[in-house]
C-alpha cells in the first residue's frame, strides 16, 4: 500500500477511570469516519476495559507495554485522543514522567507534531453543605 493509500490511524490512550469502559463507543465513532484505530491502555485502564472485545474490533492487540524484540510495530499515528484522561496521567505528562507506554507515547507525539486531544476525566468529592 502506497502512502497515499494508507488509512489514517488514530491512538487512543485509555486511563483507568469509569468511562474507560466506553471506549469501544469511540472505537465505532473513529471507524465510520475512516480511522484505523490502535488502542493504548494504561496498565491499570486494562482492569477497565474488555480487552479481547476492543481487540476483535480493532483488528490488532490493545497495547499497555513496550513491544518486545520480535513483536510487530504498530502503525504510525496520524493523531492521538486520550479518553479518559486521568489527573494521574495529565500531571505525569506535563511532569515529563514517563514510566509507562502510554506516557511515553505522549511524551514523543509533539516532536513528531502529532497532534493530540486530551478529554480529562477526574472526580470531584463534594461534600455536605
């Protein structure tokens, strides 16, 4: 396949929060407007989500780590949405923390000036009046 003729793939880096669970809704949305998808979950975001489900859909494993030597690349991201983004992840990024795969891709999309969308998700405890 020629460049040209590539689909354009989006990352989506799932924390582990309550929406995390509706990722495949996303996952549908990215896929009737012509997205290849490529699921990113935090290690903890796998307690969260369905992975063998989002991986039928997707057609490739749902990532949580570094490949190791041998494991096929996935494809180059043409952009990135993080969705659900925790307050965790958000304050490691802009730290420049990156202890996990998801962080690290993070933390090389604007050098590589992928763009990125980020949809926090952090829950407020009100108390009583």
């Amino acid at each position: 396949m020629t460049e040209p003729d590539r689909r354009r793939v989006l990352y989506v880096i799932v924390c582990a929060a309550g929406p995390a669970g509706d990722v495949g809704k996303l996952v549908t949305l990215a896929h009737q407007r012509g997205w290849d998808v490529q699921i990113i979950a935090t290690p903890s975001a796998l307690d969260f989500i369905d992975v063998p489900a989002l991986e039928a859909r997707i057609g490739r494993p749902v990532r949580s780590q570094y490949r190791k030597p041998g494991e096929p690349r996935s494809p180059k991201a043409d952009a990135i949405i993080v969705a659900p983004a925790t307050y965790n992840t958000v304050n490691k990024w802009a730290a420049g923390i990156s202890d996990t795969y998801a962080l690290g891709i993070l933390a090389e999309a604007p050098g590589l000036g992928i763009p990125v969308v980020v949809l926090p998700f952090v829950k407020v405890n009100v108390g009583p009046k």
